[in-house]
C-alpha cells in the first residue's frame, strides 16, 4: 500500500497483524503504531512528517499499561525519514520508534535505518527481553535541539527495564537501563 498525505498512517489494534512493504509519505502523527501482540511491521517506509498541531509525531510509536504489556513485537527493516527536503513547510522534529509506556516483552528491533531530527531515534521505555540489533539510526541535524539521536532503553515509573540486548548498531548516542549484552555499537560522528 502507498498511503500519502495522512493524519496518522497505518494502526494494528490487535493480536497476530503483519504490515509488511507500505509506504506512508507525506503525514503527520505517527506513522505506524503496533497497538497489540504478534505483530510484524517489516520492509514500511515512512517519510516526509509535517507538524501541523502539537502531537508528538513518531514514524512507529506503541504505548500499553502495566497490567496489559505488548509480546512478541518485530520491527525489521523499515526506514523512518524526517524530511527528504530541508525546507518543506511545517517542518517538526519527528521522532523515529518511540515506545514510551511499556511493558514491552520480547520485542526484535532490527535492520531499521532511522534517520530523525530528534533524540528519540529508538526508544523502549519498560523494555523486557527485547533485542535491538543491527539498526542505523542517525540525526542529520545531530547539533540542534532536540537532538542528537539516540538509542535508549529506559525504565518506566512501573516497569524496571532488564534482559535486554543491544548490539551492532550505529547512532550519535546511546542510552541503556537494563541492558544485559551491549556489543559491536558505533557512535556515530555529531557533525
């Protein structure tokens, strides 16, 4: 599917949902948010966010409760760009993959090029079990805020982030809570 000029792209609300091969061009939002467990997003391109009001906008954005956490998540190589032009109109910082009220279990994040004006590059807020492998993410405006880009893991208020592995990426920054194997990570240059 090609989806362009969209508020919001693409929602799986529910279990056992593959979204594979879109492309969301020209949005504002996020533009994909896996709501549920079992779902793959893999091969999507998402490019091109306008701010045009004062949501937070994401290329693939989740949020759950304590007492409900997302299983079984896999965000395999999907391309997230900010802008192909630097002046477009209502330009915003647009946040790569935020997951920020988690428990998140078990989730793969891997082979995804994240190219954002933002620090959340990749984000998991309540991350347990998850691995984040083999991902670009990269700020092409690492030296104005909000930036440069990370990869976080972190804790929730709820939720202590533990188990989790992060290796062979590369991003202007890094930073882990409850990180059990971190290897072959790359920083990448601020300028």
């Amino acid at each position: 599917n090609e989806l362009t000029n969209v508020h919001f792209g693409i929602i799986a609300a529910g279990d056992s949902i593959q979204a594979i091969g879109n492309s969301i061009i020209n949005f504002s939002g996020d533009g994909m948010r896996p709501l549920g467990n079992d779902i793959l997003f893999e091969g999507n391109t998402i490019k091109n966010c306008y701010a045009v009001d004062g949501n937070h906008d994401d290329g693939i954005q989740s949020f759950t409760t304590p007492d409900a956490p997302f299983h079984r998540i896999v965000l395999r190589g999907n391309t997230i760009i900010n802008f192909e032009d630097p002046d477009q109109p209502l330009l915003g910082a647009l946040q790569g993959i935020g997951c920020f009220d988690g428990p998140f279990v078990d989730w793969v994040v891997e082979n995804n090029a994240v190219i954002v004006s933002h620090w959340h590059g990749i984000s998991l807020y309540g991350a347990l079990n998850c691995t984040v492998v083999n991902n670009t993410v990269i700020d092409p405006t690492p030296n104005d805020a909000p930036g440069p880009s990370w990869i976080m893991i972190n804790n929730t208020n709820e939720t202590t982030s533990a188990g989790c592995t992060v290796a062979n990426n590369i991003a202007n920054t890094f930073s882990l809570e409850g990180t059990d194997v971190y290897v072959n990570n790359l920083n990448a240059p601020d300028a």
